[in-house]
C-alpha cells in the first residue's frame, strides 16, 4: 500500500484535528502517536498523521523528530508531505516552524515550499501575508499574550524569513484569485530568484482547493487542517483517492464489556456524567483518596468487575469548580492534576486487562495519559460520534482490536457518552 499524504503534526490534538478533517473529506487516515515501528502493521489507507510533540521543544529535537517522521512516511510511498502547524502558526523566533521546514526542505529537494496557516472555516485567513484571528491580526488576538509562544508579528513572511535559513516569498491574493497557473508561475519566478519558501494568502475556503491542487504538484508543504483540507480535496477530485469510503473502518464491532472514564472538569462533561446515569452504572472516584495511594483505583477496578458483564461503566473523577480549587490548594494544582491523570491510566490498564475493548475518555490530558499507558501506537479515524470527535479503532496495539473515542472536555452533546457507545459496537 503507498500512501497518497504523509503528515507530520506539532502536537497531538492538531493532529486529531487534521486526521478527522481528512477523514471527512473522504480519505482513509490513521493517526499514530510518534514515530510508528517500521513494521506497523495498517489497512488500507490513503494518509496518515504522525503526531509529534515538537511544537514547544528544542529546535534541533524538533527538526530530528520531524526528519524520523518524513523518513518513515516516505517509506511508505507518501509522495506528499504536509508539515502541520497550529493556524495560529504558533512558533518562536528560534522555530520551530522554519528549522523543521529547511530541514525537510533539503530532505525531499524540493526548490519551493507553499506556507499557510489558513482555514477560513475556523476564522483563520491570511491576506498580504498577514495572519488574522477571526476579525483582528493575529499580533492583536489573545495570541499576542500565549504563554509559551507570544505572537507579537502578524506579517507571516517576516515571521517565517526571522526563524528559516532561506528567504521568504509571497503569493498575495490577487494571484491566488487568477487561478492555480498563476500561482505556479508566481512560485517558479519566486524559486528563479532562490526563495525558498512562500507564504499564499487564503480567505475563503475555495482558495483552499486552489493551493492543494498547486501543492501537489511539489513534495513537501506547511500549514494547517485548512490546506489539508485542500489537499485531500485535491486528491479526491484527482482521482488518486476514491472518496466515500472513509469512516467505514470503525463499523465492525469488536463486541466485549464497554466503559467511559471522565477526568475533564468542563461544564459540559459534568453534565454528560450526570446524564449517564440514566443509562450505566456510574462511580464518583473520591479525590483526595486517589492522592492518598492506590486503594482508590483498586477499589474503582473492584467496582467495575462486579458491574461490567451487565452493562457499559462509568468511572469519574470529574468535580465542580469549587471541588476542583479547594483539592488543588491542599495539594498543588500540578500534582492534583498528574495524579488523577495517572489514576485514570490505571484504571484504564486495569479494565483493558480484564477484557474491555471499548473505551471513550473525556478529557484531553486524560485521553493523553491513557494513549501513552496502553501503548496503542495510532488509530484509524472512522465516523463522528460529535463534531471533532471521531470513533477510533486501534492499529497495532499489542491488546488487539480496540474501539476508543477520546475527547476534550467541552466537546459532544449532553447525551455524549450514550452516544458514543451506539457507535462503537
Ligand atoms: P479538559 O479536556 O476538560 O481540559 P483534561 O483531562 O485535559 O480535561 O484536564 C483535566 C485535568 O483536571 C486533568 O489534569 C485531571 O487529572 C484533573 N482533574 C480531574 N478530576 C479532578 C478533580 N476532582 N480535582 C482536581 N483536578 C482534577
């Protein structure tokens, strides 16, 4: 099988984020977590996302964990390569946007590399080469007060020239409106005169389609769900993916006892807990025993094996605001935090063991501590159980065939966890 796009994301949850866009335009995409083993074993599918945590890190960390990425998506025949940033091209002066972009520049040999963050879906366009967060600049939006990456530059091109060895070019939009030969003979004069990179300008979602088409024709490019969206649609209408067949992948059940975890403390999954218990057995785990060892888990495992052969579980750590800040002032707000992520981890490995292969987990510092504890390196992206909130079905994962929906807490209706279990069978 050789894939049609290979894709390497700065973060997990950008990852999800462009995986599920991908998947709803049709393509078959797997998300792993890492740098998958050479011998993953996957399906049939058209793309896949590698998901780093490179956004944050040292730039050289950043640009070797990216190139062990593009080696292994090459490897497996992805003639594209979609560099995913956050749309709010989250970076630093060091990078690590421009070093990881050189770097996989000088690796696949292409003259040229497309850069834009837009996705006018979400409120993100790029005009002149200047990034906009719904209706202000990006160096005017809550970005400009980011605590790890403040963004105080709004022009992308000097953005990306300050942080990238090679200069930086525009397509503005006024060629992007003539149409894709325009833009390839905006990109060849561009390259004639040895820039490296061009920032394309993107303010509807057409301009999206347009910039996917022209990105194709070269190996690598950089940008957000929105120029995925754009290549995947290019890859549709090319005819090099068939469309509608995606989301399929996780409607073969896998059967075997069912439970949900909550960890997040959003309005909304507090309500989907309390909701829940119209239609499973749900226990509260008490906080403050969960800090004082792991009898708290023990018995929450003891709960669920008396429970589990009747029907679908919930375990839940998840507290009201006032809850949440008096346990945090007694025991610090990162060590209530870890703890309880580590706790849900077990209870997670623990109900794993004893035979569960359906898990949705709200929360997603949960759904991260829970992925990494059962080792499950990627997924493939099947049908929405809620906007943004695919079903999941495990790719080698040493448990064998798992169904799991992982969610940020404000995400799903108030009837999620239900919901969720209807689509995973
Ligand atoms: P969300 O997606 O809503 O942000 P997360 O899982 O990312 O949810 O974050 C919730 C955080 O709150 C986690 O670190 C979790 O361990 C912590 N937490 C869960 N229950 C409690 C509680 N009862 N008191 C304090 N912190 C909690």
């Amino acid at each position: 099988m050789k894939l049609s796009l290979g894709c390497i994301a700065d973060d997990y949850t950008g990852a999800s984020d462009l995986a599920n866009t991908l998947t709803r335009q049709g393509l078959r995409t797997v998300q792993t977590i890492g740098v998958p083993p050479d011998d993953l074993a996957l399906p049939e599918v058209d793309a896949v996302v590698v998901s780093l945590k490179s956004r944050s890190i040292r730039a050289d960390a950043a640009v070797e964990r990216s190139r062990a990425a593009e080696k292994w998506l090459r490897g497996r025949g992805a003639g594209h390569v979609l560099f995913k940033i956050c749309s709010t091209f989250d970076s630093t002066e060091a990078g690590n946007i421009g070093p990881v972009m050189d770097a996989l520049r000088a690796d696949c040999g292409d003259a040229i590399v497309l850069v834009t963050p837009a996705f006018p879906e979400t409120g993100r366009t790029v005009y002149q080469g200047n990034l906009f967060v719904g209706s202000v600049p990006l160096n005017e939006s809550p970005l400009k007060d980011h605590p790890l990456n403040p963004m105080h530059d709004s022009n992308l091109v000097r953005v990306l020239a300050r942080q990238s060895q090679t200069s930086v070019g525009l397509v503005d939009l006024a060629t992007l409106s003539r149409g894709a030969a325009a833009v390839r003979a905006r990109l060849a004069e561009l390259a004639g005169k040895g820039i490296g990179a061009a920032v394309i300008d993107a303010v509807f979602d057409r301009d999206l389609e347009t910039i996917g088409g022209v990105a194709l024709d070269h190996r690598l490019s950089v940008g957000a769900s929105g120029i995925g969206l754009g290549l995947a649609r290019a890859l549709v209408a090319s005819g090099k993916v068939k469309s509608g067949v995606a989301g399929a992948a996780t409607a073969a059940p896998v059967g075997g006892p069912a439970a949900c975890l909550a960890g997040s403390c959003s309005q909304a999954t507090l309500a989907q807990v309390s909701n829940a218990e119209k239609t499973m057995a749900v226990l509260r785990l008490d906080p403050e025993q969960v800090l004082a060892g792991p009898g708290e888990v023990r018995r929450a495992l003891a709960w669920a094996g008396e429970r589990i052969s009747a029907g679908p579980i919930l375990i839940a750590s998840s507290a009201t605001p006032d809850q949440v800040v008096a346990l945090q002032s007694r025991h610090g707000r990162d060590a209530a935090g870890h703890a309880i992520e580590q706790a849900m981890a077990d209870v997670a490995e623990g109900l794993v063991r004893s035979g569960v292969r359906r898990l949705v987990v709200a929360g997603g510092e949960t759904s991260g501590a829970v992925v990494d504890r059962l080792r499950v390196p990627g997924f493939v992206v099947g049908t929405e159980i809620a906007a943004g909130v695919p079903v999941l079905r495990a790719v080698g994962a040493a448990q064998g065939d798992m169904l799991l929906a992982l969610k940020s807490g404000n995400f799903g209706g108030p009837d999620f966890f239900a919901d969720a279990l209807k689509l995973m069978r």
